[in-house]
C-alpha cells in the first residue's frame, strides 16, 4: 500500500483528500500544519506529498522548498489561487505537478498515479546514464561531474535525463513541457524556462562547467552539447 502525506490546515480538506483517496487504496497520513508535515517526510516511508499552499505557520512554497532539502518524494501542490506566476513559484521550489482547488476526484486520483507511475518506473531502472565526465544517477536522482554531485528535482532530473540521453537534439519547450510533466493542461509553457534557469543556478554554484553543456537554442528551446 502506497502511503500519501496531506498536508493542509483545514480538517475539513484533509478529510476530503482521504475521503477521495482510500477508497483506491492508499494509506493517507494526515498533518495539519506545514511543520507538522515536515517532521512526517522525516521519520515515516511516504511515497508522495500533497500539499495545501496557503497555511498559516509556514506556506507550501517554504514547505515544498524544505521537503526538497530532505528528500526527492514526489510533491503535488494545492493551490486555490489560480495566477501563473504563483504557480510557477511552486513549480520553481521543487514542487512536481499542481492542482487548482475546486479539484475532481478522479483528476486528483489520476495525476496521483500518473507521478507515482513515473517514479517508479525510474527507480526500477537502476543503470545510470554517462555522457563524458558527466553521470545522471537515477538511484539517486542526482548529477555527477568528476567530484561534484547536485541533487536535482524529479522535473529537473526528467528534464536533465532528456537532454542528457540526445545530446546534441534540439527540444523545443514544448517536448520538454511533456517529458517532465505528465498533465499539462494548466501547465505554462514558461514553466520550462524556469526549471532551465534555476538548474543553470544550481549546477554553476555547485562548480559545473554548465554554460558549456546546458545551451538555449534561441527561438527553439534547449540542447546538451
């Protein structure tokens, strides 16, 4: 049995969530305040975060950024506000897939085992890909240049992964949008060029020569040279 942590600070939604949820057979564990939440990512085996962005104590964006200092666990966000540049703030604090209260059932189930499906379709292919000095670890999700690691996000490791395993292809935003996200329909194309930027940050803070390998192809999108 798959467990799912919510995170919301209404009783009223987490018991909505698990009303929805275990009927399909997942063990829902419950907190209500973000960090209540984060000390459950800390000692139980959870599979996958759902969680509210507007809470008091500490709000999702802070909460999802803390989660991906702790752990890669694949995170949904709940959100009631519908503005693409609050949505893009979650996608940008690591979080992998959103959806805009008031929700479906059957959309919040799918996309719940859609992710799940991704990642374990990674974690059950453990041979690591190698490109030049360059090693994308999918045990770990992280990326390794000669001593340097980085541990990278589930969407920036779908998004490396792509690159990474067609060096030299052009992918346009748009292919990108659809090998790291497995539902778009609310997704901003601009999304993709966020995850770019904060992976150029991240990679180059960290030592890696990224500017060398990580290239905009103006007016296209993005290649691995």
């Amino acid at each position: 049995m798959q467990t799912i942590l919510l995170i919301d600070d209404e009783h009223r939604m987490l018991d909505l969530l698990g009303l929805f949820l275990e009927p399909y057979g997942f063990n829902c564990i419950k907190a209500d305040a973000g960090k209540k939440g984060l000390e459950k990512v800390k000692v139980e085996k959870v599979d996958i975060v759902l969680l509210d962005v507007m809470m008091p104590d500490m709000d999702g964006w802070e909460v999802c950024k803390k989660i991906r200092e702790l752990s890669t666990i694949p995170v949904i966000m709940l959100t009631a506000r519908t503005d693409k540049a609050d949505i893009v703030k979650g996608l940008e604090f690591g979080a992998d897939d959103y959806i805009t209260k008031p929700f479906d059932e059957r959309e919040l189930v799918a996309r719940v085992n859609a992710l799940l499906r991704r990642t374990a379709s990674e974690t059950d292919d453990r041979s690591n890909t190698v490109y030049g000095d360059f090693t994308l670890n999918r045990d770990s999700y992280s990326l390794h240049y000669n001593n340097l690691e980085v541990q990278l996000t589930l969407k920036e490791f779908y998004i490396i992964e792509a690159l990474i395993t067609h060096p030299k292809r052009t992918f346009t935003r748009e292919q990108l949008l659809r090998t790291a996200w497995d539902y778009n329909t609310f997704t901003d194309i601009r999304t993709v060029d966020s995850h770019i930027r904060n992976l150029r940050e991240k990679l180059k803070a960290a030592g890696f020569p990224i500017n060398d390998f990580l290239l905009t192809v103006w007016g296209i999108g993005y290649k691995w040279n």
